[in-house]
C-alpha cells in the first residue's frame, strides 16, 4: 500500500467519525418516525456508510507500526514505549485534564471567582480519573484512546507472533464478542461478561490484521464487494429501528457488529477512490498534510460540534457537516502552521517538526 493511499484512508476515516457524531441526533429522529422523505434518513445512510472508521484506523495502526519495525526485526521496548507515550500518552492525559476542568466549570458555574470551592470540584475529577483513563474517557470520543493505548502494549507481543492459525483464532474470538453472538450465546445459556467499549477484546483484531497485511501486502481488492456489505450494514440498522420501536439507537447501532466487521475489512482492502485521487493529485501535498493533522481534528472536533448545535445550522444536515469538517480541519491546520514548539505540538496531537 502507497504512503498516499495510507494517509487517504486517514483522512476518510477521521471525516467518517465526524459524520458519524455529526448524524447522531438525525439518526435517533428516523428511528422514531420512520420517514423515508427526510434527511433523517440521509443521515442513517451517511452514518452507516461512515462506519469503518475507527476499525480502519486501528488497521491503520498496525499496519504502520509493523512497517516501522519490520526491516529492524526487533523492537527496543524503552524507546517503543517512550515513543508511544509521548505522542499518545501526553495529549490523553492533557486534553483528559482539560476536558475534566472544563466540565466541572460548566456544571458548577460558581467554581469561576470562587477559589474556596475547587477543593471539592478538584476531589470530584480525582475520583472520576480512572473512569476517565482506564474506561470511557472524559468525553464520549476518547474512548479511543484507551483501545489505542491498550494495542501499543501488547504490540510488541503480537509483532513476534507471525500466524495465520493466531490470526484466525483472533477472528473467532471477535465474532463471539460482537452482535449478534450475544443473542445465539443467550440462547444457549451463555451470557458474555458486559465490558465497555474501550476494551480491547472488541478491537484486538483490527490491529492484528493490520500488523498481517503489513507483512503480506495484499493487492487492492475491487470496491463492489465492499459495497454489497455497506448495504448489509445499512440493512441492519434498518431492521432494528423496526424491532426496537422507541429504543435507542445506541442498543444496535456501534461497530462491534459483524457487518461492520466485513464492511471494514473490505473497506481497508479496496481502497476505494486512492487510486483515482492520486492520479489527480498529483504530486501536490493536501492529503498528507490534512493526515499530518487528523489526530488533532479528532481530539476537538466535538467541542466544535457542540458550538454548531448551538445554532441555526444544527438544524440542517448538510450544513452541519460540511462546516463541522471545514472548520475542524481549517483551525488544526492554521494551529499546525502557527504553532513552532514541539511541547506545545505534542500536547494538541500536531506531527512534531524537525529541527
């Protein structure tokens, strides 16, 4: 796989997770009224559409790692953990601590002139930090943080296993824990222990297959079976928003499903639209650029969410997303032309400079 096709696929997976958050409330609209005239309905089709997104960039992730070290065949463990400490490690703790203050302002609005109050605000983030690091995170994104972290630490486990036989074992084991084994296992007595989102059983094959096809380097697959199985994924929604009349659509609407599953494996594989943009890019430098600054366009893009919701704009699909993607990505590159500390670039998830 190309460079240019690497961070293509970055930047698509970064828009599909801001379509994805950006349709949320359309989403919940359809499931309630059904109507296949709206744009409630356009957003279930675009977020849908959007879901191989944070199975891609775990993809992404193992892919690039497993490059990284494969010519070296080892690994040196401090300078790997150092490394992966530092660009992932510091941001999470520092936006986490930001996020944590942030909100404790908003809910407690006296806290702001009122030092004698911090005491208990300061006692109420403390307690709520190993949710915010080990479980959830602090906001309802960065729960990809903790998955992310999680697969750094057994990567170097992993890159020493160089198995077909493990990496089926790894595809059983995410079928068993993804919809709907849950439904066939309770019908068999068996009922899997409830684990949040972050846990890295729902995620460990992404990472692997993508630490696989580094080594393999498979050919690019036609778009059209990737296709049929976003129409499997769409289908689903559908038929659970019919079974679950006024439920949330959180109940059956997430990644851990099997469709999602084959629609981002294929997804990944196709490669859809980086040949053709390439050849019409050319050499100019957009996309590596708009990759550069993806992780950052990640960690803000919901606080710029909530600032649009707070306008007329939220009313409109297609305005909201367009400027939800403009804006996210116009403020990190301006940040990542003005802002020449690599201290400072660390903490906000810009690339560091060279000196």
């Amino acid at each position: 796989m190309s460079r240019f096709a690497g961070d293509l696929l970055r930047v698509l997976s970064i828009c599909a997770v801001l379509i994805i958050h950006g349709t949320g409330k359309f989403e919940s609209g359809f499931a309630r009224e059904h109507d296949y005239t709206s744009q409630e309905f356009i957003a279930v089709f675009l977020n849908q559409l959007a879901r191989f997104a944070v199975p891609v960039f775990l993809i992404l992730s193992g892919y690039g790692l497993t490059k990284k070290y494969q010519a070296a065949e080892t690994i040196e463990l401090r300078e790997f953990f150092l490394r992966r400490a530092t660009r992932i490690g510091i941001p999470f703790v520092a936006w986490t601590l930001i996020f944590a203050l942030t909100n404790q302002l908003m809910w407690n609005p006296g806290l702001i002139g009122s030092p004698g109050l911090w005491g208990n605000a300061l006692l109420d983030i403390a307690g709520k930090l190993p949710t915010y690091f080990f479980i959830q995170g602090v906001d309802y994104h960065f729960y990809f943080f903790i998955i992310i972290l999680q697969c750094y630490i057994v990567f170097p486990l992993l890159f020493r296993i160089n198995s077909n036989w493990f990496w089926a074992a790894l595809l059983i084991w995410h079928l068993l824990w993804t919809s709907p084994a849950h439904i066939l296992l309770y019908k068999l007595g068996v009922t899997l222990p409830a684990l949040p989102s972050s846990s890295i059983v729902f995620w460990i094959f992404y990472f692997y297959s993508g630490m696989q096809w580094a080594r393999r380097e498979p050919e690019r697959r036609s778009s059209g079976f990737t296709m049929l199985a976003f129409a499997l994924v769409f289908m689903e929604f559908i038929y659970w928003s019919y079974a679950n009349p006024g439920g949330s659509t959180g109940d059956y609407d997430h990644f851990n499903r099997w469709t999602v599953l084959l629609y981002s494996v294929l997804f990944f594989l196709s490669r859809p639209f980086a040949r053709s943009v390439e050849q019409r890019m050319g050499q100019r430098d957009l996309i590596p650029k708009l990759a550069g600054v993806s992780f950052t366009v990640f960690i803000l893009h919901t606080n710029i969410l909530r600032l649009l919701e707070f306008t007329w704009i939220s009313r409109s699909l297609f305005a909201l997303l367009l400027l939800l993607i403009v804006i996210s990505f116009g403020i990190c590159l301006v940040l990542d032309r003005l802002v020449p500390w690599n201290s400072l670039r660390i903490v906000l998830g810009l690339p560091e400079r060279r000196v």
